[in-house]
C-alpha cells in the first residue's frame, strides 16, 4: 500500500512540473496611439497580426490587451493613416505613433 501512494506522489509531481511551463505564457500589454502631433487617438484599431484578435483604443487612445507570446505583431490601423506594424517584444507598455497617408488623402480627393 506504501508503495501505491509513493507512485501516486511521484506521478503527480511529475504532472505539476510537465505542465507548468504552460502557465502564464500570455504578456499584457497597455499602450497609448497618438498621431503626429501627439494626440490621442481614440478608435484605433489594434490587432495581433496574423490572428482575429484586437481591441480598439478607447476615448483617451490607450488599449489594453493580452497576446499569446512576445513574438507577436501589433497592426495598427485608423482611417486615412498609414498602417503601423510593431513587434511587441517584452514590453509591457507601448506608445505608438500613427502618420497620415497623404496617398489616401489624395485619392480622397482626387
């Protein structure tokens, strides 16, 4: 009998330690989008690139949101500005700048 529940013992151990590295693998990131004078942006949109999730900035251009690993790209998009593709890193906050595409203004326009 002592020896079921040393088994037990050693293969629960050995359980907990195979599936913690999986623990904690996502990374919250806040950030604020500004344009190029420095204001807040609200309504920006921010997705991880390559997969459907995002979230938009809110009133004051400041978002929060969580991705899968440090090696994921931001996409930032709003209206007539250039997209804005950034790597996330091991950062925890971001501050993005947004420039205007004149191309689209032109073509706008046009």
């Amino acid at each position: 009998m002592n020896r079921f529940y040393c088994k037990l013992g050693f293969f629960a151990a050995l359980w907990l330690l195979t599936s913690l590295p999986g623990v904690g693998q996502t990374l919250t990131v806040k950030g604020v989008v500004r344009d190029e004078s420095g204001e807040t942006m609200p309504g920006v949109n921010v997705v991880i690139k390559g997969t459907t999730e995002g979230t938009t900035t809110n009133a004051d251009g400041a978002f929060t949101i969580a991705v899968p690993d440090a090696s994921s790209v931001w996409v930032f998009s709003y209206g007539c500005y250039k997209v804005l593709a950034e790597g996330v890193g091991t950062r925890q906050t971001l501050s993005s700048v947004l420039e205007p595409d004149s191309s689209s203004l032109t073509e706008l326009v046009g």
